[in-house]
C-alpha cells in the first residue's frame, strides 16, 4: 500500500534515499556541475569531448537541460529505468520496481495520477519551470530532468530545494516538503514530467483521462488533512 503517512517521513526518506544512491553513482555520473566544469577544462585542452561538455555547460546557462534523444517505443530512460507500468495502487501505475509512471491508452487517454500531475505542475511548477515542463531563460526543463534524475533524487531537489549558482547560472529553487499542493502530489507531477519527456503526452491539458477511483480520493484526502 503506497499510502503518504508522514510529510516529514517521506521528505527524510527521500533524502536518505538520494544521499545514499548518490554514494554509489558518484564516479559514474556527472552532476550538472562538473559537467560545467569539464566544458571548461575541454576549453583549455585538458579534456575529451569538448562538444558534449559545452553543449551541457550552453544547456544549463540557457535554464534547461539538454534534449535527450529517445525512439519511439523506448521504454527504457536513458538513466536506465524501465517505465512499463505494471500495477496500479490508489489510483495510480507503477513500474515493476513501484516507482509511478504514465499510463497513456491507445486512444490518448491518460491514467488519472499523470493527468492531476498535468494540473499540479500547471498550478506550482510552471512560472519557474515553463509551460509543460519545457523549462525557462532561469529554470531547466524538468521534462527532460527526469529522465537523467533518479526518482528519489528527484523527491530530494523537489522536498528541499537546490542552489546552482556559479559564473554560468544562478538557479535557486525553493524547498517544497511542506507545501501539500505539492508533496501530496508529487508522484502525480512526477509521472506527467516522465510523460512529456518520453514525448508520450504532447503540450497542454491532456484531451482524454481516467475516472478519479475511491482508492486515489482516499490516499489524497489522508494526505490533505495530515
């Protein structure tokens, strides 16, 4: 049962995760920062692939991340999770590792969660962040963030914030652990960015969405009066 118990025991629950998964993915994969900072070593010629840094470096200065290139059908993100929905809970889909993910019929209709997702990111998300997770002159694209992020780094930036602030950029988002518009939602805002990254859902509000379900109103209710 996914039910949000504590705002406080997910928001620490989240951080320990993304501590811990950041231990074991440090000499694997390069942070926003030092892919800056290799741009700037390739400069100076001490460093291959001088092109891919900049590009990273150019993405982060303009607010958003660089495109991420995936074919149609991939279900596999480029930070290597699979995002095959496999059983739904409260009224949401997940993935068989329970991380939530989209569930996007033939016909275009999306699961309720990612459609809700749609309405949160629209409502706390979108003056920094853009219009359908596109990013800003000031904030990246977090459609293409999720799919580098792990999910529970993911949790970590969104429930305590994140400074990025160098000669590059300067990025400061809030922490939002305690706004329940948010944290009540965040998988629902979490699975709707995986929808646009994939490019599985297009911009604006999705045409066609699943019925609310009994399970979902309850979780979300418990959540709201905690």
């Amino acid at each position: 049962m996914k039910a949000i118990t504590s705002l406080t025991a997910l928001v620490l629950g989240a951080s320990l995760a993304a501590t811990a998964l950041a231990q074991e993915t440090t000499n694997s994969t390069p942070s926003p920062a030092e892919a800056g900072a290799g741009a700037a070593a390739a400069t100076s010629g001490q460093a291959p692939a001088a092109a891919d840094a900049a590009d990273a470096a150019t993405g982060a200065a303009e607010g958003g991340d660089a495109p991420v290139e995936m074919a149609e059908g991939q279900t596999t993100l480029p930070n290597g999770m699979d995002i095959t929905p496999v059983t739904q809970e409260n009224g949401r889909w997940y993935n068989a590792e329970g991380i939530p993910v989209p569930k996007i019929e033939e016909d275009g209709t999306v699961d309720f969660a990612t459609f809700n997702g749609y309405r949160r990111y629209s409502a706390e998300c979108h003056v920094c962040h853009g219009p359908d997770g596109e990013g800003s002159t000031y904030a990246p694209a977090l459609k293409t963030s999720v799919l580098r992020l792990d999910y529970y780094e993911f949790q970590e930036i969104v429930a305590s914030g994140k400074q990025e602030v160098n000669t590059a950029q300067n990025q400061v988002m809030p922490a939002f652990g305690t706004n329940k518009n948010v944290w009540c939602y965040i998988d629902d805002i979490y699975a709707y960015l995986l929808a646009r990254g994939t490019e599985e859902l297009p911009r604006g509000r999705p045409a066609k969405r699943a019925d609310k379900t009994e399970d979902y109103i309850a979780q979300e209710d418990s959540c709201m009066s905690m």
